[in-house]
C-alpha cells in the first residue's frame, strides 16, 4: 500500500481532479461548485475519520490494515487539510458567483466555527513535519492534536447533524461522526483501566 508523502501527493491529486472534473463537467456554473462543495466535504469527512480513529482503531482491531492507517496517520491527516482546503476554496468560488445563495445558505455564526475550524487544521498540517513538531515541542504538539482534533470532529457533527433532518442522505455521514467519537472513546477508557505495572524494590 503507498504511504508518507507519496500517500498525500495521491490523494490530493485525486480530490482536486474530482472538485475540477465535477465543476467542469456542470459547465462552470453555480451547481458544478456546489456539487464540488459536497463531494470534498465528503473526501475530507472521511480523511479526517481515518487520521482521528487510527491510533484507536490500531489498539482495538489491531490488523495490517490498522496498523498502516496508524503509520500513515501524519499523511492522512496533512491529506485532510488539503482535501478541506479544496473545499473551502469551492465555497469561496460559490461567494464570489452568487453571493445571495452563499448568504441564504450559511450564516455567521457558521462561519465563526468553520473558520476556526480551519485554523486548526492549518496549525496542526504546519506542524505535521518534524522540523515545526519539534519546534513546537512534545507537549504542546500533543494538546494542539487533540483539542484540535476533538473541535474538528465538533464542527463535522454540527456541519451534518443540522442537515440529517433534511436529507437523509446524510445520515450515513452521521454514522461515521459518531462512530469515530465512539472509536476514540472506548480506546481511552481501555487506556485508562489498564493496570499500573509496580516494580519491585
């Protein structure tokens, strides 16, 4: 299976051909970029589960295929930021084509959590290299992770749950939010019941 950097250089060529053929392929008009805002939504909702559940994943079902998800954690996770990246530039083709549809559509508030969102997912893909990790240091590179991890998985469950009402195809999208929290979760409670090994004097 392709890994590390090769592994980024493919998936990210994949989604931006994907957003360019579907915005091409609908003429360059309002609903080609909508449906490639949806599709990378789709890529990045599914980069980010497999780079968020893969240390998990890889204690709970440990296999090859876990075990490469976990090796390839860092690169699954710069693909995400790229694949979000695409999407967002999407969104931005849409504001400057019909600004009344991408008001009519989004709001501030929206905004405000997607756009710190993105500002996670910048700082954790700029520290996803050794050099700016170590820079950063240990510590700090591990709570930038997590609680940079945990508000991107809050911005997914609010960007999904408020539209699983009006179209279920996004529930099985929601499945996946919640599935990933669930993944994460049980592994940390395993984590914590494992019994503290005592040397002898």
């Amino acid at each position: 299976m392709t890994n590390g950097w090769r592994l980024v250089g493919i998936l990210s060529f994949l989604v931006a051909a994907m957003a360019a053929g579907l915005v091409v392929s609908h003429g360059g008009d309002v609903e080609g970029i909508r449906v490639a805002i949806r599709a990378t939504a789709r890529t990045s909702l599914l980069l980010f589960v497999m780079a968020f559940t893969a240390s998990a994943l890889a204690e709970l079902i440990p296999g090859a295929a876990t075990r490469w998800q976990r090796r390839n954690r860092r690169y699954l996770g710069v693909s995400f930021a790229v694949s979000h990246f695409i999407h967002l530039g999407a969104i931005l083709a849409l504001a400057s084509v019909d600004q009344a549809l991408f008001w009519k559509l989004t709001n501030i508030s929206t905004i405000l959590l997607a756009g710190t969102a993105y500002l996670f997912i910048a700082a954790m893909a700029a520290t996803s290299f050794n050099r700016t990790a170590a820079w950063l240091g240990p510590r700090k590179w591990r709570l930038l992770h997590l609680v940079g991890g945990w508000y991107i998985w809050i911005s997914f469950a609010v960007a999904v749950g408020k539209r699983v009402p009006l179209d279920r195809f996004y529930w099985p999208m929601a499945a996946l939010v919640l599935a990933a929290a669930i993944v994460r979760l049980i592994a940390m409670l395993r984590r914590g019941r494992r019994p503290v090994a005592i040397s002898a004097p």
